[in-house]
C-alpha cells in the first residue's frame, strides 16, 4: 500500500531498522535514531544496488525530501536505470558539475578577463575599470555563479548607478559585464550573455563639454588657490593642470622618472596615453617653480601625488574635483567648472590668441589621423610647443596680476614665428 504523509509523519523509531515500502522499488527506511531515509532498489547488468534518495524530516529545511519528491526522484532514477546509468553515479557528476559552477563565479572570470585585456589598455583605463568593477559590478553579481546571473540582474545593477547620476558609467557597465560574458561564452562557461539585451535599457544623457573659463573667472580661480586652505598637494596639482593643461588622469598617476628638471619636459609614457604614444609636456618655468615645491613634499615617493592612504597608489578622479567643490567652482550653484575644463580654457584661449590650431591639438595630444604627418609634426612642432606653453604660462600670471595689457594681446605679441 502506498505511503502517505500522516503514515510516515507517526512512523516512531523502534529498536531495530525497520521500512515502510511506498511501491514500485520506493521505500522508507526508519533508524532507531529516528531518521528516516527514501531508499531506491534497482539492477544493472543483472546486479542489484540501492540508491539513497534523500531524509525525510518534518520541517521543510535544507535537504528534506518530502514523498512527493522522492516519488519524483524515484521515477528520475528509474529513467536513468532503463539508460544504464547508475543514479548515484550521475548524481556524484552533477555535484562535480556544480562544484565547477560554484568556482566560476562572475569575479572570477571577470578578474581572468580583466587580466587578459589590461596589457592593451592604458594604467588609467586599467584603474577605471577595475575600481568600477570593484566598487559597483562585484557587489551586485560578483559571488553568483557565471551561469546564474540574470538579464534582470544587470539591469537592476545599471539603473542604480544611472540613478545616482552616474549615466555614463552606467552604460560603460553594461557594455564591460556584457564583455565579460562573451569571454566566458567563449570558454564555454557560459551560454548566452544577459547584457545583450539591455542595450538601449539606459537613455545616454546629453553631452556636456567640458566648461572653459572665461578670463574672469580665471582670475577669480587664480585669486582662491593663493587662499586656498586645503592640502598644498592638491593646490600644486591644480596650478600644474592648469598650466600643463594635460588630461586628468595623466596628472593624477604621474610619475618622478617622467619629469626631467634638466630639460625642462614632462615625458608621459605611452601605456599612459589615450593615443597609446609618448606624449612630452614642455615645462615653463613656472611649471618647473611648481614641481619643484612639489618635490620637496613628495619628492620621496614614486607618485607626484600619493593617495594619503595608500602611498602606493596616486590620488583618486574626485580629489581635484573636491577642491574645485570647496573653493565654490562645481557642484550646485557654482559655474560647473571641473577639472577636465583646463583642456578647453587653454584650448579656447590659445586659440584666440593667435596660435596654430595644430601646434594647439598636438599638445593636447589629440589623435592625428595620418600616421607620416604625425610623426612629422611631433618634431616640427616642438619649437612652438615650448614657446606656446611658457607664453601660455606668462598669460596665466598676467591674467592672476591683472597687468594693464590684456593677456590675450600679450600672449599673441610673443607667438612663435618661425625662421
């Protein structure tokens, strides 16, 4: 006869084993202990064996097999046997199987993705993506098996980033997670990539250029960073992009063995370009004036500027910002100036000063299309380079004095004219 739950839930331990047969092979066998334990018989090859099933318990908690799960697991047991398959051999494979699974978690094969594509990136797109990953990616889908995470996954991930007003990260997000599972598709570790179809999911926000400075504002800028009660590392850094007007995160990961004081140049390598070449910065004087302050409080350390908690590592992508924040040039109610807008100050202004756009675009080490020509201006170029940024420097102080000659005339007066 055929068991029910009331049977087997009054079932009481007696001293000896004894089973209460359910059919068809299917029984439960109760231990003096108590326990109860589905049992399979079955024969292969005209060899019988017994298959556990699992433990009957009263409340439904991690690993109970009620009957009607182990009538189930029964009737899967009994496919495999018409197969000649031993069931607890198939099961010892799935766990392995699982045991695997379990190993490829999205870290992990987000990190051997990571490790394989770094070589071909700069250091600073290295360090943006893995401290994106670290800081967002990981704790949404890091622990979950490669297999498991979900298109409803990614997609909560990147509408909590856009949600905080992060929208260009956000789609930066799905396009790296979605990268990451056509690696792993690719090694056969996953089958589809649950990225692919959020595409569109997050509306790209309107382009903002960065703000340039308009000669007041400017000297306004110039006027706080002599008040400036912040960290003096900080103020140097401001000063130096301003006068350098190099992107930030040349800036911010810049080394000791990149400048040379003797000839006055800043010699940026290739791995830390955008444009993957070896970028110089001619230092004006007071360039120079300023590394040297610099130096005397950092001059001990790998990096111009060390991150305070870490000295192996350089200041983070929101340190410069913070100080424009403080000194009430971003964030709400102020002009929105960042960082980035030195580019286009000294961008806008050199141009307007009279200087060659190309001179102007080599040194802000903007792509040149033609590989010949590029090589060619990059020594053709040099002389008005050096010339181009010391004038550059020269106006910057003339706009901070507020000399009677304005600094546009000055700067033009003294542009390179070639032999």
């Amino acid at each position: 006869m055929a068991l029910t739950n009331t049977h087997i839930q009054n079932a009481k331990p007696r001293d000896t084993v004894y089973r209460l047969s359910d059919g068809q092979a299917l029984w439960l066998e109760v231990r003096p202990s108590g326990t109860k334990t589905w049992r399979f018989r079955y024969k292969i090859a005209g060899k019988g064996a017994i298959f556990n099933l699992g433990e009957f318990a009263p409340s439904k908690g991690p690993g109970h097999c009620s009957l009607e799960m182990a009538r189930k697991l029964r009737n899967e047991a009994r496919e495999l046997v018409k197969k000649g398959i031993h069931p607890g051999h198939d099961r010892k494979s799935k766990l392995r199987e699982q045991v695997r699974e379990n190993r490829n978690t999205f870290q992990a094969v987000a990190e051997e993705w990571i490790a394989r594509k770094e070589k071909n990136w700069s250091a600073g797109t290295a360090d943006q993506i893995k401290h994106v990953f670290k800081t967002d990616i990981y704790p949404a889908l890091g622990k979950l098996p490669i297999r498991s995470v979900t298109p409803q996954d990614v997609l909560m991930l990147i509408q909590a980033v856009d949600a905080r007003g992060a929208n260009s990260y956000a789609l930066l997000i799905r396009q790296w997670v979605s990268a990451v599972y056509r690696f792993a598709v690719a090694t056969l570790r996953a089958d589809s990539d649950p990225a692919a179809p959020l595409q569109g999911a997050i509306e790209r926000n309107r382009t903002r250029h960065a703000k340039a400075l308009s000669k007041d504002e400017m000297k306004r800028l110039l006027q706080s960073l002599r008040t400036y009660g912040g960290d003096p590392a900080t103020m140097c850094g401001l000063e130096l992009i301003l006068l350098t007007f190099v992107r930030t995160i040349e800036l911010r990961a810049a080394r000791w063995a990149e400048i040379d004081f003797k000839n006055a140049e800043w010699r940026i390598p290739a791995d830390r370009m955008k444009m993957r070449e070896v970028h110089i910065v001619p230092l004006s004087r007071q360039a120079v004036s300023i590394l040297k302050s610099l130096w005397a409080m950092n001059g001990h350390r790998e990096y111009l500027f060390p991150n305070k908690r870490d000295h192996k590592r350089y200041i983070t992508a929101t340190t410069l910002n913070r100080a424009l924040e403080r000194m009430g040039f971003l964030g709400e109610g102020s002009i929105g100036f960042s960082a980035h807008g030195f580019r286009a100050t000294a961008s806008t202004m050199l141009n307007e000063a009279g200087f060659r756009s190309d001179v102007i675009e080599r040194q802000l080490a903007h792509q040149e299309r033609n590989n010949v020509r590029a090589a060619y201006n990059h020594a053709q170029y040099m002389d008005e380079r050096r010339v181009m940024m010391q004038c550059w420097a020269d106006m910057v102080d003339d706009i901070g004095k507020d000399t009677p000659n304005t600094a546009l005339n000055f700067v033009k007066s003294l542009t390179f004219q070639p032999a």
